[in-house]
C-alpha cells in the first residue's frame, strides 16, 4: 500500500509539472501571437499613411502641371495670319469705306524768292526817291513758324483712299534787303494766311500710310511787316494785287494711325509762284517773285 502510495504520489507531481509546463507555453503563445498582431497593426496604418502622402504628391504634380500648362498656353503668341491678298484683288474685293475727320498742327516753312537787284525806292508818286536809292533783294531759306486747321473727308476702298480737306493755313518765310553798300537794311519776316484745298490718295500698310496729291492754295491776307517793306518800293494798293490767286502745290507725306487718333507729316511746295509783283517805278520795274514751302506736322481724329 505504501508502494502504491508512493507511485500515485510521484506520477501526481509528474502530471502538475506537465501542467505547468503546458501554461508556460500557452503563454508564451499567446505573447508571440500579440506582439506580431501589433506589429502588422503598425505596419498597415503606416502604408496607409503611406498611400495617402503619395496620393497627396501626385495630385500636387498634377496640378503643378495643369497651371504650368495653362500659363504656357496664354502666354502663347497669337498666330499672325498673313494676308496674301494683291492690292487689286483687295481694291476688287472690298467696298467702298466713306469717313471723315479733323486735323492741326504747325507749319516750318520758308520763302524761296528770286535775288533781284537795282530795286529804286519810290516814292507815294511812283516815282524814285530823291536821291535815289536802290536795294539787293535776296533769298533766305530760314524757316518760320505757322499753324494750320480744318477738315478732311476720306473715302477707302482696299488700301487705296482719296482724301479731299480743307484747311485754313498761315505760312511764312525771310527774306533779306541789302543796301547799294552791301549793309543789310532789312531781314522781313514775312506770313500770309491762306485757304488750302489739298487732295491726297494714299496707300495703307497696317498703322501706317503714304500719300502724295495737288494743292489748291487761295492766299488771303499778309501780315504788316510784309506790306509795309512793300511799299517802300510800289504806290499801288498791295492787298487786292500782291498775291496770285489761286496757285497750285504739290503735297507728300506719311502717317500713323492708332484706332481713332493720327500722326503725320508732310512737305508742301508751290508749283508757281505766290507773288509775281513789279516792284519800284512803272519805267523800270523789277519783278519780286515768291514760292512759299513748307514742313507741316499735324494730329488728327478720324471716324
């Protein structure tokens, strides 16, 4: 009985350290499961966060391109379209553009006379001076400020426009008198104001134009300085015979035009003379001729 005891007791110590044993391993399991649990947890959330910062940066690529894009495309310059269009075909193809405008500006002009010379000074009479007196007319191209206004009316077909104005200028120019001594007795600064009718066709290039044309010029009245160095050597009424009316010029310019507004510049020069007077007494005149030209730059609206 003591044997049997004893063999009960021994297995019953060998099967509580089995049991032991058993539960040690249970949890070390179980501590092994958790910890590789937490693990892959961790590792998810991070590809996670992963994921959703990479997604961030695509759309940021994205979008960087897009405004890159956008910003190439506006800055892109507009595709000029050359019109291969000969002036006759364009005079062919468009219709007839009627418009109207006005223009001002100043005038640099000069007097371009004829060196005369023995010129007597008369006297209310018509007859010389006693004693008698005679003077040197010369030419003196320096130039002399005048203004200039009026309007104009245009008629475009194509390119190609005629443009008829009417202005009011005044012109003026110098001229020298010298003494039977060579002294100089006077320098005339001279101007006169006239009716211009100048008549103009013109080509156009894009903002630009060139033109050339006649001009009518109806002369009107002449300032004091030129008449009363006049009279020293005639008796007659200057006012109703000095100038020949009407005389004829040629004009040649270029403008620039900027929707409504306009730029430009021209050259005006008689074609005949202005004055073509007799000068000193009715036995021996001598003929005071004068063609006026001028540089004009002037601004203008048209519509």
């Amino acid at each position: 009985m003591k044997l049997c005891g004893l063999i009960f007791a021994s297995y019953s110590g060998r099967i509580y350290q089995f049991n032991i044993i058993l539960e040690m391993k249970q949890l070390l399991l179980l501590l092994l499961l958790t910890i590789a649990s937490t693990s892959l947890s961790a590792q998810i959330k991070e590809d996670t966060a992963r994921m959703k910062s990479d997604s961030v940066q695509v759309d940021t690529v994205f979008g960087q391109k897009e405004k890159l894009m956008k910003e190439s495309t506006k800055k892109r310059k507009k595709v000029v379209v050359i019109d291969t269009v000969s002036y006759a075909q364009e005079y062919k193809r468009d219709a007839v553009k009627l418009q109207w405008g006005l223009r001002g500006g100043v005038n640099f002009g000069s007097f371009n006379t004829v060196d005369i010379n023995n010129v007597f000074r008369v006297t209310s009479t018509g007859l010389p001076q006693f004693p008698i007196v005679k003077d040197k007319f010369l030419n003196n191209t320096q130039s002399a400020v005048g203004y200039l206004g009026g309007f104009f009316v245009r008629m475009t077909r194509g390119s190609f426009y005629f443009q008829p104005e009417a202005l009011y200028s005044q012109k003026g120019g110098k001229f020298d008198i010298l003494q039977s001594n060579g002294t100089l007795f006077k320098r005339v600064n001279g101007s006169f104001t006239a009716i211009d009718v100048p008549m103009t066709f013109g080509i156009r290039f894009r903002q630009g134009r060139v033109f050339a044309g006649p001009l009518l010029s109806f002369p009107m009245k002449f300032n004091n300085e030129l008449e009363e160095t006049l009279k020293v050597y005639t008796s007659n009424d200057l006012k109703n015979e000095l100038f020949n009316r009407p005389s004829l010029g040629i004009n040649i310019g270029i403008g620039f035009e900027f929707k409504h507004f306009f730029i430009e510049g021209r050259y005006e020069k008689g074609l005949a003379n202005f004055i073509d007077y007799e000068l000193g007494p009715a036995n021996n005149p001598s003929n005071f001729q004068m063609i006026p030209s001028q540089f004009q730059i002037s601004i203008g609206l048209v519509k």
